[in-house]
C-alpha cells in the first residue's frame, strides 16, 4: 500500500509546484510568464551629452547619481537627476536620447535642453 502511495504523491507534490511557479510568473491574466516582481518595474536605457560652462561636452551617465544598487528610472526620476546636475553647475544644459521600457512596452525618450520630452 505504502510503495503505491508515495509515487502518486510525489507525482502530486510535483504537478502541484509546478503549477505554483508558473501561476508565479503570470502577471495578469492573459499573459504568461511574467514575473510580478518585474511587471511594474520601469527601465530607462538613455545616451545624454552635457554642456559644462566653457563649452565643452561630455557624455552623462545619470546612474552615477543613484544610491548603489539602483536600476530602475523612470522619466520624473531622471528629470530630478538632470536638474540636480544643472542646478549644481555641473552642466548648463544636457542633451540626449533613449528609450523608456515598461510592461507597457517601449517608449522613445528625448532629453532636450536638459528637459525629458517623452
């Protein structure tokens, strides 16, 4: 009886964590194998040139300016970046282009005279 049972129930423990992990990666219904931790999260992939005060131009990287560990930017907190960095006078104006990713697809993004224009 018991070499019967143990079988079917590992059989069962089996379909049933696997049927756990694959509910977990579904992020809303109809869409499968998202996982929900990363379905809200919001991505920024971005190029930026800044202008300092006597002209010359370098490229930005806006995740220098981010506590460490950080990845994930949206266009208000690269705003907040970018007029940190030209309140500060590090740059009198940054420039660029890239792209915003999101569970809603992907966005182009422009940066324009130190301004995200989406």
């Amino acid at each position: 009886m018991l070499d019967s049972v143990l079988p079917a129930l590992r059989t069962a423990v089996t379909l049933a964590l696997v049927a756990w992990m694959v509910t977990g990666f579904t992020s809303l219904p109809g869409r499968w194998m998202r996982w929900k931790m990363f379905c809200r999260a919001r991505f920024m992939i971005v190029t930026l040139t800044g202008t300092t005060a006597d002209g010359r131009t370098e490229p930005v990287n806006v995740y220098d300016h981010l506590s460490p560990g950080s990845f994930i930017l949206g266009p208000p907190q690269l705003q907040t970046i970018l007029n940190q960095l030209v309140s500060s006078g590090c740059y009198i104006r940054i420039d660029g282009y890239g792209r915003f990713l999101s569970a809603h697809g992907e966005q182009p993004v422009e940066v324009r005279n130190s301004r995200v224009v989406s």
